[in-house]
C-alpha cells in the first residue's frame, strides 16, 4: 500500500540547512530529535520521547519537527497508523530514505541521457540493461557447488541472520508462553524494564508461499519497520521454547533463497537482442499484414470536409467560364514604350543606316571601326 512518506535525507539535509546540528550529537536539537524518533520501533515510544524531550527543545525546532505529520517521516508511525486505520500490514523493510531509487536512477543514467534525443534507442539500452541484470541475478540464484550445498537464505540474509543472532541475549528476557490453536502466543519484556511487555505470535506451521518461513508478529514494531525477526523472536528462538525452530525458520520468506529463485526462473529468458536480423532471422512472418508505403497509393483528395459547401452543376459551369475567359484575354503592350519613342522619326529608321551613321564617326577620326 503506497503512502506519502518523506526521505530522510532529504529532511536531514532540511533540518541541517535550517537549524545547523552537524552529526545530530548535540541533545534537543531538532536533527537530534528527528535520529531519535526515526530509530523508534512503535508509536508508543515516539509519543514517551515527544513528551519528554519536546519542553526542552526551542519553540522553532519543535515547530519544524511538527509541520510534516508523524506518519509521514517516522517509520514505526506509518506501519501502525495502516495497521489501525486500515488494517493493512505494512512493512517498511528497513528502508527510510530515497537512496534506493536514486542509485537505480543513477544505474539508468546512460538511457536517461538518451531519452532527450532518441527515445527508441533509450529503450533498447534499457532493455538491454535489463536482460543483463536478469541473467546476473539468474545465475547467484540458481549457483551450485560441488563442494557445500547452498545456504537455505540468500547471502544478504545469511549476514544479517548472523548479526542479530549474535547480539541477542536470551537471559536478559522475561517469556511466558500460551499455546494457541495454530500459533504460538508469548508475552516477553525485559528483566529491566518489565512495564514493557510484547506480545509475540509465531505460526505453529509455515505457510506453502513462505517457503518454510515461520516468521511472526511484534508488537514491539520492530519486525513490521525493518522486516527482520526482534530481539524479542531470536531470544525465543535460542532459548528453545519451541523445539522445531531453527534459526531459518524464523527469518522472513522474503530473505529465502526459494523466493529468489522464483523471481528469477531458471527457464526464464529476457531477450534483448531486438534488431531486424535477428527478428528476420528467428521469427516468422505473418503473411496476412503487409506494410504498404504511402506512395503507392493514388493521389487522392483524402476525406473531404464536412462543413465545405458542395458544388452544384450550376457552379461547375460558372466555374469553367471563368476559365475560359482567363485563358483567352488580349494581350496589350504597356503603353510606357510607345511613349518613349517619338512618332516623326519612328518612320523609315532601320538598324543599317544606324550602324553607317556610327561608322562615319570612326573614320572622321582615323580611326578604323568595326564594320
Ligand atoms: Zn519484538
């Protein structure tokens, strides 16, 4: 389910360009507040630290903090507020910030060059892009060894598995087990802080699309935040208090390596070589569609106008007179050129005894002319 939620980088880098705060080490301020809050795993917790940092911090950091809604910038809010509002599980995996479509936008960077110049070109890069991707995922997900079998979870799964096992420590819990009719219900809470009490639901079996997955609920929050098993699952877990559940178990479908061979198919192929050999060359054709280029059609006037009046045959004969008469009008001299010769001498002139006149003139002078 999509919901506005703002980047917390993006409002990290606000918060820095409006009050300062550097690292966010320096108590009640506003980035101070806002690490704080981001870090909380349910609204419980958000709405105890409000109370109790919110009268030492300044009117102006408080005022900033408070002009996006909670839900809007603190995960733990927004996993609950869809749980009691609209009773939709959401999980935020672990994710606060836009990095992760921006680094995929940076990925793309070359189609998205392209785009502004050639948008066919943009997608054959990217559909090329994306085969190779495919193929790369396809082989880490399908690889064998010869040497070890392959780990039930993915290599990312693995390392986070090992990490939060590590850090839990079983003896600092109070668990109280009920057995319910297909889950598994325990009420745990810190032996130091035993106000606090979860309670905590794990599936007596996994479910077929799980792939063995027993991963259960929280109401700590924080399995829903960073879609991981809580300290309070990996205490219950390595205390034994259900004896079939391993380690594996508990972790999240999402982090098995069946789910991941099922996004990638082993028989699935993206195709990316879309050019016209290899379509000629590996298709065939339907002989039923026929391309047919414009200019073998005839010259046509094309669909007429609705609103252009029709001619009758009383216009088609107006018309053809006005033709006529065009084409047969007299042909007059511009009167400029009879004006410019005089009427006396225009008789009995002829180009002869023009060019005499002008030889007579070269040989009063010596010289010889050229006639
Ligand atoms: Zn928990």
């Amino acid at each position: 389910m999509s919901a506005l939620f703002h980047c917390a980088f993006h409002r990290r880098q606000n918060i820095k360009k409006k009050f300062g705060g550097g690292l966010g080490n320096t108590p009640y301020s506003c980035l101070w507040m806002f690490n704080l809050l981001g870090k909380c795993s349910n609204a419980r917790a958000v709405t105890w630290l409000r109370e109790k940092y919110e009268p030492l911090m300044r009117p102006s950091h408080r005022a900033y903090l408070d002009s996006v809604e909670d839900h809007e910038q603190f995960p733990a809010v927004r996993c609950e507020k869809a749980l009691s509002e609209e009773g939709v599980h959401v999980c935020m995996y672990g994710r606060t910030s836009s990095s992760g479509v921006e680094s995929m936008n940076r990925a793309n960077n070359e189609i998205r060059q392209r785009t502004a110049v050639d948008i066919l070109n943009a997608a054959l890069v990217l559909i090329k892009k994306e085969s190779e991707r495919f193929d790369r995922n396809k082989n880490d997900a399908h690889k064998v060894s010869v040497w070890a079998t392959p780990p039930p979870l993915t290599h990312k799964g693995m390392n986070l598995m090992d990490e939060i096992f590590r850090k839990c420590d079983p003896s600092m819990y109070r668990i109280h087990l009920t057995e319910q009719e297909t889950f598994h219900s325990f009420v745990v809470s810190k032996l130091s802080a035993s106000f606090w009490e979860y309670i905590l639901r794990i599936p007596k079996t996994a479910e077929e699309e799980h792939h063995g997955s027993r991963f259960g609920t929280c109401t700590c929050g924080f399995p829903t935040k960073e879609g991981l098993p809580c300290d309070h699952m990996v205490a219950i877990v390595k205390s034994g208090q259900i004896p079939d559940l391993s380690k594996f178990d508990i972790m999240p479908y999402w982090y098995s390596r069946m789910k991941w061979q099922l996004q990638f198919p082993v028989n699935g192929v993206c195709k990316s070589d879309i050019t016209l050999a290899s379509i000629k060359l590996n298709h065939r054709p339907d002989k039923f569609i026929k391309y047919c280029p414009s200019w073998v059609a005839g010259k046509k006037k094309g669909r007429p106008k609705t609103e252009k009046r029709k001619l009758g045959i009383v216009d088609h004969v107006r018309k053809g007179v006005s033709k006529k008469r065009r084409r047969n009008y007299d042909r007059t001299l511009p009167s400029a050129i009879f004006d410019s010769i005089d009427d006396d001498n225009a008789h009995g002139l002829n180009w002869d005894d023009i060019q005499l006149e002008e030889n007579k003139k070269y040989e009063m002078d010596g010289y010889q002319g050229p006639v």
